[in-house]
C-alpha cells in the first residue's frame, strides 16, 4: 500500500480542527463572462495572511483553501479575505456549481501534470466545469475517521438539497438545481463508496481500486465523502460551492457538528448503497424541494429531515462552537437556497439577472 495508507497522518493535529476548500469562477466584473484568467490571477494576487489561494483544472476557476480552523466562522473570515485578494486583481469572481451561461467547452485545461492527467482521464466529461464546496474535518485516530465517515454517508443526501446552487448550465435551465449532478455523474469513482468495516478494510478497498482504475492513489477518486489520510481527516466533497458566504457558513457549521456527531457515536444501520443513491439523485434534482427517503425506502419531507437532523446536531455544534452558523440552515431552508436565488433572478430579467446575482452575492460584504 501507499505511505499515505499505511502512515496515515489522523490524530497529528487538534481533534475536530476544520479545513475549507471552495472552488470560484473567474469572470469579466462587469457581466459575469466566464474568463480564462487563472495564471493572471495567480500572477496578480498579493500573498494572503492566512489560506492559500491556488488553480483549479480548468483556467476559468480559482481555488481558495484556508488553514487549519476552529469554527466555522473563522473559516468563513479566511475565505472571505482570500476572496477580496482575488478580487484586488480586477477579475470577478462568481460562486456557483456551473457557470450559468457558458458554451460547453469553452474553458480551457489549466497547464499542471496533474490537470492535463485528469483531462486524459475524463475527456469530454470535462468539457462542463463544475465547482465545489469541500469540508474537512480533523479526526483523532484512523477508527473513528471510519466511524464519522460511515456515520456522515446517510447525512449526504441532506446536505446536497440543502446546498444545490446550479439550476442554469450553457444559458438554460437543467431542471436540476443542483446541474454539477449531470456532470459528475460522468465522471467515475464518483458517488459514496459503501460503508467501511474499519481502516484497515478502507485502506485495502482504497488500494483495490486505484490499481483497477490504474491511478495514482486515492486523491483521484473523486467520492462525495471520503476518509483522507494524508490530511488526517474526513471530507465531505457532495456541495456545490456558495456564493453566500452567510450559507458557506451554515453549510460548514453542519458538516462539522455532525462529523463530530457521528464520530462519538455509535452510527444506526447504514442506508442500501442504491437507498442512498436514489436520495442523493432526488436531493440534486430537486433541491429544498425533494422528498428524502428513509433507509427503508419511504420518503420523508426535507424540512422533516432537516428538524431531525439538527437535533442531533446540536450538542455537537455547541461544544465546537458553531451553534449560531448551524441555526442558520433553517434561514437557508426557509428561504430556498442558491438554486432558488438564481431561478428567481432569471424570472425577472433573464439569464444576465442571473450572472448579475451571482456576482453581488458573491462579493457581498467584502467591502466592510
């Protein structure tokens, strides 16, 4: 097996610690037009107190990562001052899962080994660049990541109606909110794998499965949720990206109460991979609209879901802090979420309103 198997690095930093990684279009300021300008920006930017700010496949998209956070909150406050640097550059930024407007293959591979590899690897399923929201979360020891990641899998169809934000997709509307969906369902190794029996088990189906698809390692299998060794962590990769950071915030503030929830405790029978399927297909399809089955098979209201889920979150969330961003998950229900922000947009004015959302909510707040 890998070092990065065999040595894995759980319990190196503060147990239940918090990273963030949310991938952002560049764009023209003033319309919202998708712009290759990554090794501008990168080129441009002024070196960041805190975080880091990196290229992403394609040229049209920028990452920002911050470092290692306690809550929520402070991580929100590291992405926000990375967005401001990319902003200082002149290029816009825009936080949704699919460029609403953009022609299929408009945007270019960036130049890196690893990118031009994926695009070897994935072809045309590349040819609609898709961003995320990803969520890490600290893990004292191999066992319990194993523990928090079986736990987090029934939670995942939640979290991706709760954060769909891509209904549009070149000019139109997908009838998806969350459209990311039709592009990774494309690419392989890309769902929830199935519950794992402890490290050992995942370390050995890791290796199975990167020798099948004949990659690398593990970082190119491209799971919803995945146990990370080399990070020492558990992450949850199934959000779309926010343009909201007030939600980016709620959004975190769930996952890492209920990663700690689920980490601590003693995890009820796992959903039927195929259950579980079904719930995320319906979650991205229908966003705060769906219905969510249960493990058994019988659909439950998402508000329903919701009220439960975070009743078992909340002893977490305030033991690390984030009580007041998890509340905030019923202001994003209640209000309907990004999907809804951007269709409401495109019932007024069109698809220009929506780029036009887009890069208000995006940099909202930043001036301050």
């Amino acid at each position: 097996m890998g070092d990065d198997l065999r040595e894995p690095r759980f319990g190196d930093g503060v147990p239940y610690s918090l990273g963030v990684e949310e991938e952002l279009f560049l764009v023209n300021p003033d319309d919202g037009c998708q712009v290759d300008a990554r090794e501008q920006v990168l080129d441009g930017v002024a070196d960041p107190d805190r975080g880091e700010i990196t290229g992403e496949v394609h040229a049209c998209q920028i990452e920002l990562i911050t470092d290692v956070c306690s809550t929520s909150a402070e991580a929100v406050d590291v992405l926000a001052n990375l967005r401001r640097t990319v902003l200082a550059t002149g290029i816009g930024l825009i936080g949704s899962a699919t460029h609403p407007a953009a022609a299929e293959g408009e945007a270019t591979i960036s130049n890196r080994q690893r990118y031009r590899y994926i695009a070897e690897q994935l072809g045309d399923a590349l040819a609609t660049p898709v961003a995320a929201l990803h969520v890490h979360v600290g893990m004292p020891d191999a066992e319990t990541a194993i523990r928090a990641f079986n736990g987090l899998r029934r939670h995942l169809p939640l979290i991706e109606a709760l954060g769909a934000n891509s209904p549009f997709r070149h000019g139109h509307d997908t009838g998806f909110a969350s459209a990311r969906e039709l592009s990774l369902r494309a690419w392989p190794r890309s769902g929830a794998p199935r519950e794992m029996a402890d490290y050992e088990d995942f370390a050995r189906f890791a290796e199975r499965l990167s020798r099948a698809a004949e990659v690398p390692d593990y970082t190119f299998h491209w799971w919803r949720l995945r146990p990370h060794p080399r990070l020492g962590t558990v992450e949850v990769r199934a959000l779309d990206v926010q343009s909201s950071l007030e939600r980016t915030a709620s959004l975190v503030a769930l996952i890492h109460a209920l990663a700690r929830h689920e980490a601590e405790s003693e995890c009820p029978p796992s959903p039927p991979a195929e259950i579980l399927e079904e719930a995320s297909y319906r979650a991205r399809r229908e966003g705060l609209g769906a219905e969510l089955p249960d493990a058994d098979g019988y659909p439950h209201p998402l508000v329903e879901v919701l009220a439960e889920t975070l009743q078992l979150a909340r002893p977490a969330a305030a033991e690390i802090g984030c009580l007041e961003q998890l509340e905030g998950t019923e202001n994003l229900a209640a209000e309907g979420g990004g999907a809804s922000a951007q269709r409401s947009d495109f019932e007024q004015e069109g698809i220009e309103k929506v780029l036009e959302g887009l890069l208000e909510r995006t940099a909202a707040g930043l001036s301050d």
